[in-house]
C-alpha cells in the first residue's frame, strides 16, 4: 500500500537505533531513505556506516548533507522530500546507494559525482520557450550580453580541456552547445529552460542541473585539478606553442617553462624562441599571468569599444608600384625608427591559387598574403587601466594580422576573419548542409549551379546564403 505519510520514508526512532561512537567524519551525516529499502535492511546499513565513523541520523533535518535512497522513483522522492519544510535541500546531496556502497569500500565518503545523483525531475520540466532558438549561430544574434555565463564558463573548460587533448567530438559538441547558451535572451533558472533547445545533449544538461543544484560542475571542477590540462593551458599560452607542442612537451615529462629552457633536446622554433624570450621576467615559471606573450585567440569584433588582437585588411589593387601591400607597410615598419614599437614579425607570401579554393577545411589558413606582427604598447597608451597592462611591466604586447586578399575577394575575407570561431564555423555548415554551397575565406561556390558567386560585400555573402544579415558585433557565438 503506497502512501505519501511520513512514515513510509521515516520510521520512528527506536531504543536500539545505532549511534556513532567514534566519528571520524562529522561534516558527513548520513540519511537513509526506508522506502524500498525496509527496515530491516536500513537497520543493517546504520550499523555498517557507524561502525566506519560516519554520523547516521534517525530522523531528517537540515543537519543532513547525504540523502541516501534505493527508490528509483525520482519524482516520488523528490515530492516527499520537498513536503518536509527543508530550508537546506538545495545544498544537500540526493544519492542512490551506489554512492554509499562506493563510501563503505573506501573507508570515507567519497566525492559525490553526477552518476551518483537522484535528479529532481521537476526540474527537468517547465513551460516551453515561447521563441524558437535556431540550430546554426549564424541565425542566431549574440552579442556581449551573457545572461548565462555561469553555465557557458563551464562549458568553455571543457571546449578547451577537449582542444588540448585533441579530442575532437565532445569539444565541438560543448562548443555548440555554449553557443547556444550564449544567444539565449532569458537566464536558465531551472531544467525546463533547457527543453527544446538545439545542440543541448544530456551532458550538458547534467552540467546545467549540477549548477542548478549545486553551484558548480564536478567534471569542470576535476578537470581544473588535472596535471595534464594546467600543464598544456601553461605551454600553450605561448605565442608559437600548439597543442600538438605542448602535448609532446609533457610526454617528454616537462612541466615547467624552466625545464624547456633547460632542456637540450628541445628546439624551439622562430615564433617559441620570441614567446619565451622574457621568461626571466617571471619569477614563477610555472605561471603564464605575468611577463609572457601570450597568443590572443579572440577574433577581433568590429564595433566593440575594446580588442584583443586586430586584423588589418589590406584589399590589393595590384597597383605597380606594390605587388604587395601588406610586405610594403612591413618593410616601412622595419626601416622606420618606432621606439621597439615592433617586437614580433613573421611575413607570408601569397600562395592563392584558383585550384585551391573554395577550401574545405574550416581549420586552414587562407592564401593571401599576410604578416603576422605582435607590437609593444605602452601602458599610458592602452585604454582600460590596469586590467590590460601586466602588473610590473608598463606595456602590453598585442597581435596585429596584416591581410592583403585580392579586391574581388576583400568581402569573403572580411567576413571569415570577423566573428567567433564558432560563428565561422557554423556559416561555413550552414552553407554545405542547407545551402549545397562551399564557403571560405577565398570564395563563395554553388555546386547546384557548379559556378562560383561574386560578393561586393558582406550582405552580398548573406544574401546568397538566405541569411539575414548579421552586424559583427552579433557574432560573438
């Protein structure tokens, strides 16, 4: 006979209920859930868990930080569970035994992890959405303003713990799925927020519902303590190290930029030797916050107040006098006293080709001609105070890309260089999946009508595509 008294879940606390008599954990106090259970059972558990030190209550209060259940019946549980008048059910930990059997082996409690949860279905459902939020970034406007930073903070650690180790799947699946989050314009409060949103998989959602619960990820939370992960987040931090570098850096057994130096077998190449040049400036070897020249990876967004990095877009007009702009305005730079203004150059000629384009690799670089600079500003010039100036230093170094595409492709080249790489990405699919089109930084090709499509400007490219068109400041996917 089902009931929803008290007293199916709670029995009464009797004479021989055990107590804990030598507790070795006291920030754990063990609730055991009878129902599904029995009492017999629950019984036996009791004296198993105090005999192991842990503190087991009789009854439930807002004391209990594990609630323990064998009732697979979430919705059930979750209904009595909220009828008790708890003011501290949401920081408690719902778990199946699974987790108390994990704890009994190992002699302590353990760390609570999303298999162990027993989820609140009724988070997991709400009203739907009354917008539909389209699959592609490119039909989605994002701007700066987050209102779900919390979840896509996650999200990020994962993305880049995938890209460093490689992984191909689960990084694109989590960057998606952040950019989703992104472009959302309500804050996700609870699971039915979640429904119906493309590109949201399960393990999102128990992201999102670890958050709801919890206030943080235990995946992200693991993987922030992983040697590994610190390790390649510091190598790649360098201007010239990838993670294909960093990765073969840490086989080798090296953590440290102190030991790469030190290392005879390592040979650095151009672009390395000018990213670890100041690394004397940096008492702590092990952190790349100071004195490093980092490798800005956020694409610049025209229309912002602020940049990261800056793309300059050099349209060759195949003038006589400069077979090359971007080269010329180098040599200018080289020949002309700037003050160290320019630390870094690194110059590579065109090699476009008609043969070559439209490129199906979203990850290649395009053919034009371009230099690749970092520049030296000092502090009193850098707009936003402090934040952009590494303490101790008085000047920042930033990239700046010179990029001189051909004038009938100035367009296809403007719009692949401004935007997330998830954006990017995103346009570049919609126009294979949707569109049976081949887009890149070079060209626009239709392969119904097997020509290619010219474009004056970037409203011509979505115009082609059926898009509408996009501001660059709506493209931070």
């Amino acid at each position: 006979c089902f009931q929803t008294s008290a007293n199916l879940y709670q029995p009464e606390v009797t004479a021989d209920a055990c107590e804990c008599k030598d507790v070795k954990f006291g920030d754990a106090r063990l609730f055991l859930v009878e129902r599904k259970m029995g009492r017999s059972r629950r019984s036996f558990l009791t004296k198993l868990a105090t005999s192991k030190g842990f503190i087991v209550d009789q009854s439930l209060s807002d004391e209990i930080t594990h609630v323990i259940s064998e009732d697979k019946d979430a919705a059930f549980l979750w209904e009595w569970l909220k009828g008790r008048g708890l003011k501290n059910l949401p920081t408690m930990h719902v778990v199946g035994i699974g987790w108390f059997t994990e704890s009994m082996k190992e002699g302590r409690p353990v760390a609570v992890e999303t298999r162990h949860l027993i989820q609140d279905v009724q988070m997991r459902t709400g009203p739907a959405q009354q917008s539909t939020v389209c699959p592609y970034a490119c039909q989605r406007r994002t701007t700066t303003a987050n209102k779900n930073k919390r979840f896509t903070d996650a999200l990020e650690v994962l993305v880049e713990y995938h890209e460093l180790t490689e992984i191909e799947g689960p990084r694109v699946a989590y960057s998606r799925a952040a950019s989703v989050l992104k472009s959302l314009p309500w804050t996700i409060e609870s699971m039915g927020g979640t429904e119906a949103l493309p590109c949201v998989g399960e393990k999102t959602r128990t992201l999102i519902q670890e958050i709801l619960q919890y206030g943080r990820s235990f995946e992200v939370e693991k993987i922030l303590a992983d040697e590994r992960y610190q390790t390649l987040k510091l190598f790649t931090s360098v201007f010239g190290v990838g993670p294909k570098t960093a990765d073969k850096w840490y086989r080798r057994g090296l953590r440290s930029f102190s030991q790469i130096l030190a290392d005879p077998d390592v040979q650095l190449n151009r672009m390395q030797q000018n990213g670890t040049s100041r690394l004397q400036r940096v008492r702590n070897s092990t952190s790349a916050s100071k004195g490093l020249w980092l490798e800005i990876r956020c694409l610049s967004q025209r229309g912002l107040s602020h940049l990261n990095d800056l793309h300059v877009y050099l349209p060759d007009l195949k003038s006589p006098k400069s077979a090359n702009l971007a080269l010329a305005i180098l040599n200018l730079w080289r020949t002309t006293p700037l003050d160290g203004l320019l630390l870094f150059q690194a110059h590579h000629p065109s090699t476009l080709a008609l043969k070559k384009i439209p490129c199906r690799r979203f990850e290649a670089m395009d053919y034009y001609s371009k230099c690749f600079l970092i520049l030296k500003l000092e502090g009193s010039r850098v707009q936003g105070g402090g934040q952009a100036v590494p303490a101790g230093r008085g000047w920042r170094a930033v990239r700046v890309d010179l990029v001189a595409p051909p004038i009938e492709r100035f367009a296809f080249t403007q719009l692949g260089w401004t935007g997330s790489k998830q954006f990017e990405r995103d346009l570049r699919r919609f126009a294979r999946v949707e569109r049976n089109m081949l887009l890149d930084n070079h060209a626009l090709f239709d392969k119904a009508k097997n020509q290619f499509l010219a474009a004056v400007t970037e409203k011509d490219i979505f115009a082609h595509l059926g898009l509408e068109y996009m501001e660059p400041w709506q493209r931070n996917a």
